[in-house]
C-alpha cells in the first residue's frame, strides 16, 4: 500500500495595485511556508495583480506575459532556492492576441513541469473573462513531481464534477483549484453564507467522488480592480478567503479564515486515498459503457 506523505502550503493573500509588491510578498509568504514544512507550494488565481476582469479594458492585456519570460524565471528561481514545487497562476500571453489564465508548475529544481490552462471560462457582473482568455485547450491535467503527482484546475473550474473527474482519473493525489472569488457586497447580506457554502461543499464532493484530496487557495480583501497605472472605478469586489485543504472523505483537515492572510497547511498522505477507495470503490463501479451521452450539451 503507498505511503507516501508530504505537505502543502496554501498562500492566502490580499494584492495591492502594484504587481512587484505582490510578487515580493507572495515570495515572502512562500519562503515562510517552505521553512515550515511545506513540499508543494500553491498562490491564488492571477496573484500578482489585484483581480482586473471586474472590467473589460484593452490597456489591461499589457499585463500578461509569455511562459517562460520575467515572472516565471523568477518563481523558477525561487522553486529551486527552497527545493519545492511551486504552483502558479499567471496571466499567459501565449501569442498576439491569444492569452490564457494559466498556472504554471515548477519543479524543486527549478524546471518547469507543465502549465494547465483554465478550461471553464466565466463571464458574470465583475467576472469578465471571457474578454481576456482563450479557453484552454491543453485538457485537464495530472503532473508527476518529485513530491507527488498533482492536478491542476482553475477558479469556475471548481463547479464542474467533469474536470474533478478526468484529472483524479490521471492518477493526482490532490487536486489543487488556485481561486479568486468573492461576494458582490450588494448580495453578501442576502446570498452570501450560501454562495460561499455551496463553494466548499462543491469541492468537498470532488473530494469524496473521486477519493482524492483537494486544495482551494483563494485571495482576501475588498478590491475593485485597481492596477498600477490603470485605475479603476466601481462597485468592486470582497474576496472570501477560506482557503482549505480537504481529505479523500471529504473532511476538511485545513481550512483559513475569511478575512486574514495566512498560510494554510495540510498533509496528503496516499495510503488514506488508498483506504478511502477500497471502502468507497466509486471509480470501480462507475459504468464507463454507459456515460457516452455525458458529452451532450443537453440529452433531448
């Protein structure tokens, strides 16, 4: 039976509207997380920027930057400093007029593993992504490192069982969703306990249907999408926190608060994914013969 074990570090952080202060204090919240124990390291959605899709704005594409180029070289070199893999979302310029929401994945000695691009693209009041990002076209993804072999998903990701699915399917031990989501203060009052229940209770079902743990890391904060350079004006958005780690049965082991930065630890160990699937044999039992209709928009 496995019995591997390690540790992720999840870095729940507020952003300023100066990229390089938030890549200096990412890298500081991450070194932290490495000195106390942490092998894999994962940042929130699009962490060196204050969230900019609250807006659809041309000037805002001059963010985005080619993997590898001037940010990656740098979470590279810190990966290999601190001897842990370092997953990373940024805002991938893939050619002129193509961009992605992509994470990167860099290995203990500084090599990049892979990227995962967002598949599930949203476009909601203060959530305009489609506006920015292709959707991503490299499948969903599961990577060996030298820890453990993880999967990558994305924020809107988060709500669909499919993506859940076919990446635990590729053999992740932990299904890691780097986030940026938060309440529109106007609803909070009315709809926010809900909306953010039904966003934990959704992973906690990925966790327990696939009998994998999984890893939400989200931002904090009120912001209203201000970037150095590029001021912004509206109603804004408060970004909920809660970042947690949750086992193959669906317990929380780790969880941050809503408000506060903060590092956010828990431990993967493959012999309870082992364990949890031979009492819950879900994958065992599923009727792959039958599911072919799955791939419908809608079964008339």
């Amino acid at each position: 039976m496995p019995s591997k074990k390690f540790k992720i570090g999840l870095i729940q952080m507020s952003m300023t509207p100066d990229p390089e202060k938030n890549l200096l204090h990412a890298t500081e919240m991450v070194r932290d997380a490495a000195g106390a124990g942490a092998k894999i390291v994962c940042l929130p959605e699009l962490f060196l920027t204050q969230y900019f899709c609250q807006r659809e704005d041309a000037a805002l594409f001059d963010l985005a930057e080619p993997i590898p180029g001037p940010t990656s070289a740098r979470l590279s070199e810190l990966a290999q400093q601190l001897g842990i893999v370092l997953v990373a979302s940024l805002f991938e310029m893939r050619a002129h007029g193509v961009y992605h929401n992509t994470t990167a994945i860099f290995e203990a000695d500084g090599s990049l593993c892979g990227l995962y691009r967002k598949m599930h693209i949203p476009d909601d009041p203060l959530y305009y992504e489609k506006y920015y990002f292709a959707p991503g076209d490299l499948g969903f993804c599961a990577f060996d490192t030298g820890v453990g072999r993880v999967g990558t998903l994305v924020c809107w990701d988060q709500w669909y069982p499919e993506g859940a699915r076919l990446t635990a399917l590729q053999g992740a031990d932990v299904l890691l969703y780097p986030t940026a989501i938060g309440w529109h203060r106007e609803e909070k009052a009315e709809f926010g306990a809900a909306q953010h229940d039904a966003w934990r209770t959704i992973q906690r079902a990925h966790a327990i249907a696939n009998g994998v743990y999984v890893a939400a890391v989200n931002r904090v904060g009120f912001e209203m999408g201000d970037i150095l350079g590029y001021p912004a004006s509206g109603p804004g958005l408060e970004f909920w926190g809660g970042s947690f780690v949750c086992d193959p049965f669906g317990r929380v082991i780790a969880e941050g608060s809503q408000e506060d930065e903060q590092i956010v630890a828990g431990e993967i160990d493959a012999r309870l994914i082992e364990e949890t699937r031979r009492n819950w044999p879900f994958l065992r039992d599923r009727r792959v013969d039958a599911y072919s209709a799955i791939t419908q928009r809608w079964i008339d």
